[in-house]
C-alpha cells in the first residue's frame, strides 16, 4: 500500500512539474509585433527632426491632418516630441507686359507654374525639386521638434526667370498656408525695369552703376497681402531704414503710385515698395517702416556668397510676410 502511495505521488508530482514547465515556456515565448510598413515619403515632406519615428507613423499623421489638423499639430507623433506643420505659398506673376502697345500691368491673379521652391537655410532641398503645382503654388510639410522654431528663406527658379529669395520667415509649430511672391516677370525684368534703374542711377551719381543684390520690401496696411484684392495696398507717408547702416549699398529708393523706383519719391507711396541696391554679401539685413501712430514688424535678410552661386538676384518680402503695419485705413488713404 506504501508503495502504490509513492507511485501515486511520484506521478503527480512529475503531472505538476510537466505543467509548470509548460507554463513557464508560455510566459516566455516572445510575441512578434507586427511590422510597420514601409512608407516613402513625398519629396514635399520635410524631416527636420533628430527624433526617429517610422515614416508610416509620420505619413499617418498627414494624412489624418486632411481633415483634423490636430492629427499633426498635437506636438506628439508616435510618442515623440514632434509637430508636422504644413506650408503653402502662391507664386505670383509680377510686372508690367511691356510688349503689349501701350504697355499693360500683369494680372494681379497671374501666376507662375512649375517654379522650383525649396529653402535657403537646408541647401538639400534644392535636390527635392519641388514644384508649383499648374496653379502656382506650392506645398511643404516639415516634420520639426515641438517648440523650436526654425528659419526659412524661400528661393524660387525658372528657366530663364529672375532666381528669388526672400526674407527670412520664422517656421513655428502653427500652419501658415499664406505665404507669396513677387515673381517678376523676366521680359520686363530685362528690358524695362533693369535698363530703367542703371539708366536713373548713372545719371544720378553712379556713373559705373550696375545692378545686383536688390532688396525689396512693401509697407503695407494692415490688410495687405498678395491674397486681397484690395489695391494699392501700400500705407502711403511711411520712411524706411535697414540695419546695418552702410555706404556700401544704395537706398532706400522708394516706388512711385506706378510702381517704379523713383528717385524723387521722398516716402512710401500707395504703392508700398522700397528697394535698396547692390546690398553687401555675408551680412543680415533687417529693415523697418515708421510712421506716426503706426506699428510696423521688422523684416530680416540673409544675404550669402552661397546666393551668388545659385544666381540669385532679387530679394523680396512680399505681403503678407512684409511690413504690413497696424494701420487699417482703406486702399489709398493716409
């Protein structure tokens, strides 16, 4: 009878331990996540983030951003600190047609397709060729850490067109699906205004003058912006200055009411534009407006070597990114 009871034990015992170890091995047995799919980024997605998050994941949240912008905005993708904003800008075909007989200004809605876009300050994304799509704009997404604000200067390229670049424009963690260029039109670049402003400047005091690196802003009402119809937006009696002070350059040259630099305009006109000529390379630039009970930003430009290498002209700051003031007066009024 002992000895059947020891079996018995022996048996249940063995039964125990078989299931524990069956047990144990079921604790233990890794689970395989499924994998995240493999996702190639648009060209017009900008990781500028040292966070690694799956492309899937940063895909996803653009996606959902269509319809619920939180989706990207919410300062967490995939648990990291990241923010997705989305940017948009209108190329806007600038000038006067100075082939039509009498001369005609450029449809204020004109605009520029298939304009190379990328930014001055990641030099990598002149790569990505990124286009104005047949509307004339254009549109970014940039992947970028929640609460650091990055710079941004647009350049846009044409073939045969005037290269680009504007001021520089801070990239928070907010949309901004409003920026604009003055694209000048090139016929009107090359045999209207450029002939025009070297004939004014040899014939005032530089007699070896020959135009490069022009500064452009408009000082504006409140309202101004390449996106209203309200015109002329210019906040007329305004002056200008820019820093750093220097003989090295010329200006400011204020734009008379037909939108040509004139010497003799003393302020700004309804027009708004101000120009300075032939501005120093390697330098940051910031100018202003001023004006009796008006409230005017600053504007800031960084003019490289690099930009020569790329051709680059023109420097604009074109509403509503230019020194749009308080001043909320309608079209033409003081």
């Amino acid at each position: 009878m002992k000895k059947k009871m020891s079996i018995l034990f022996a048996g249940a015992f063995f039964a125990c331990f078989l299931l524990a170890c069956s047990d144990n091995n079921n604790n233990n047995e890794v689970v395989n996540e499924p994998a995240v799919p493999d996702v190639e980024l648009a060209d017009n997605v900008l990781v500028l983030t040292d966070q690694e998050i799956p492309n899937f994941y940063i895909q996803e949240a653009i996606d959902a951003g269509e319809e619920d912008p939180a989706a990207r905005l919410s300062g967490d993708i995939n648990g990291e600190p990241v923010t997705i904003v989305k940017l948009m800008g209108k190329t806007n075909h600038f000038g006067i047609d100075i082939r039509q007989s009498p001369p005609k200004y450029i449809d204020y809605h004109a605009t520029v397709p298939e304009t190379r876009v990328w930014v001055a300050e990641y030099p990598e994304t002149r790569d990505l060729n990124l286009q104005t799509d047949a509307t004339g704009w254009w549109t970014m997404y940039v992947v970028k850490d929640t609460g650091v604000d990055l710079e941004f200067s647009f350049i846009y390229e044409k073939i045969d067109w005037i290269t680009t670049k504007t001021n520089i424009n801070t990239i928070n963690d907010e949309d901004n699906i409003d920026f604009a260029i003055q694209f000048i039109d090139p016929f009107f670049y090359e045999f209207g205004m450029l002939p025009l402003v070297e004939g004014m400047m040899r014939e005032n005091g530089y007699p070896n003058f020959f135009f490069k690196n022009a500064m452009v802003v408009t000082v504006g009402k409140s309202w101004g912006s390449m996106h209203d119809d309200r015109l002329p937006h210019g906040d007329p009696g305004a002056t200008v200055s820019a820093k750093p002070v220097s003989d090295d350059y010329i200006g400011p040259i204020y734009f008379n009411k037909d939108v040509i630099p004139d010497l003799s305009q003393k302020d700004v006109s309804v027009d708004g534009g101000v120009v300075w000529l032939n501005m120093p390379v390697n330098t940051i630039y910031e100018a202003t407006a001023h004006k009796p009970g008006v409230n005017y930003p600053t504007v800031r430009f960084n003019i490289t070597e690099a930009d020569v290498g790329y051709g680059v002209d023109l420097y604009i700051a074109s509403p509503p990114d230019s020194l749009e003031g308080d001043n909320d007066s309608p079209p033409g009024e003081f």
